[in-house]
C-alpha cells in the first residue's frame, strides 16, 4: 500500500482506494448475509395444513358419549350399521378445558349443539360454544354400540411405539406447530384441563399418526402424563381401531423418556 493510503484513526476520512475496498467488502458481506437467510428460508419446511375455523360457527346434532372422552358421534346413513356409518368429533370446550363438564348429564342422548371446527388429516375436533348443547330426545335409540368396548384390536400383540403426547387441541389446529418442547408447558395446561391427550408416531416420510390415550380400563388418562407431554417417548401397548380413531391402550408407567 502506498504512503499515502495509510489510514490513521484520527484522520477524518479514510484515503479513496482503502475506503472503496472497505465498500466493497461491506457489500459483499451484506450480499452472503442476504444469501445465507434466503436459503435457511427456502429451507425451512413447511407448516402442516391443520387448520382452526375461528369465528366459524357450526350446527351439529348427533349422539354424546362421555367416556373415555367426550365425542359427539353423527349418523352418515339413515340406519347405521356399524361404527364406521358415524363420524367421531372429539369435543372441547372454552380456552384449555376439555369439555367433561359441558356434557354432563347428556351421556348417550340425542343432541344439538354448536361449536367451532379444529381439523387436521381426517380427525375433526368441535369446539363448543358456550351453553349451546341441549337434548333434542330423553335418549337416543341404540342401535349401535358406540362405546370404546365395540373398538377392535389391531394386532394380537402389544405394538411398540415412538413419539409424542400432545394436546389434541392445540396440535390439531388452534396452534402450529404444537408439539416438541417450546410447547411443553402449554400442552400441560390443556391436558390439565381436560383436553384429550394424543400420542403421535412421525415416519420418516413426514406422515403422522394419531393415537388417543387410555389406560388399561378405557378409561382417561391425564394427571399421570401431565409431565411427560412433549417429550420424545417410547411405549409397549394395544392399538384399537374406533371407527375412524386409532386409540393407544397403555399403562402410564409404560411411557419411557428417550
């Protein structure tokens, strides 16, 4: 460098050449910068398509079942048949709560009520608006057995499993993404509150399966997962197939952290 493209500090600007070389490498720093955020951008995948119809309100009328989590089931055909003629919407109330409270005193009856769309595959979950649920008969006629006892086991023998308790709520739509653990204190929350919990098994090609959790008795479970929400899992249990619900049969000991 020539004598007089020295710079010292205290001078007030640089010389020409040193100041154009300084621009030049202030560009291209700002031009990689640029670069590298587009590709993390490009990169980066996509959210998954569940959705939540907020402000969407809609009408429903079909028969509640309380146990082991409340759900609304609505006859496809005239007469059904069998489970798979009725579509299954699990069902929770305002805010992080299940909806145990609102159905209370409607196990097994006919029924209308209105509520908002969660949705995400093929699994459905309607968030009721308040105090709108309201018998339209004493009890439904039973034709089909609807309960959990009617659901088929999958595989004779316990399967093993890898994945994630979620709160169906927020995983299905009202968040995304909702799972992992920035969401782990949140999902406690809506679990704590009653909201069906969810045990998701990824595959490597990106699809994912649902399963609800329930112990050994069909029945919830809830205090004794509370802890274990969002965490990388394994668990040895039944699958059974209810109508268009898969459902994890398990002991909650059964869950170990990975």
């Amino acid at each position: 460098m020539k004598k007089d493209h020295f710079y010292v500090g205290y001078l007030p600007e640089a010389p020409p050449p040193l100041g154009k070389y300084i621009r030049r490498v202030i560009i291209a720093l700002l031009a990689l910068i640029a670069l590298l955020a587009l590709t993390l951008v490009i990169r980066q995948s996509p959210f998954y398509p569940n959705h939540y119809d907020r402000g969407e309100v809609y009408q429903f009328e079909g028969i509640v079942l309380a146990d082991p989590y409340p759900m609304l089931f609505v006859p496809r055909k005239e007469t059904p048949q069998n489970l798979d003629d009725y579509s299954q919407y699990l069902l929770v109330g305002f805010g992080k709560k299940g909806a145990q409270n609102l159905v209370e005193g409607f196990d097994g009856k006919q029924v209308r009520l209105s509520g908002t769309l969660i949705y995400r595959d093929d699994r459905t979950i309607i968030k009721i608006t308040s105090d709108s649920l309201e018998a339209t008969t004493d009890q439904a006629p039973v034709i089909v057995d609807l309960s959990l006892q009617a659901a088929t086991v999958i595989a004779e023998k316990p399967q093993r499993l890898v994945g994630e308790i979620v709160d169906s709520q927020c995983f299905f739509g009202i968040m995304n993404p909702a799972s992992h653990k920035p969401h782990k204190a949140c999902a406690i929350r809506c679990l704590s509150g009653g909201v069906p919990p969810v045990f998701v098994v990824r595959e490597r090609n990106g699809r994912t399966h649902h399963l609800l959790i329930v112990n050994e008795s069909n029945g919830p479970l809830r205090e004794e997962i509370l802890q274990l929400a969002a965490e990388p899992l394994e668990v040895t249990g039944e699958i059974l197939q209810y109508g268009h619900w898969q459902v994890l049969r398990v002991n909650a000991e059964g869950f170990q952290i990975l």
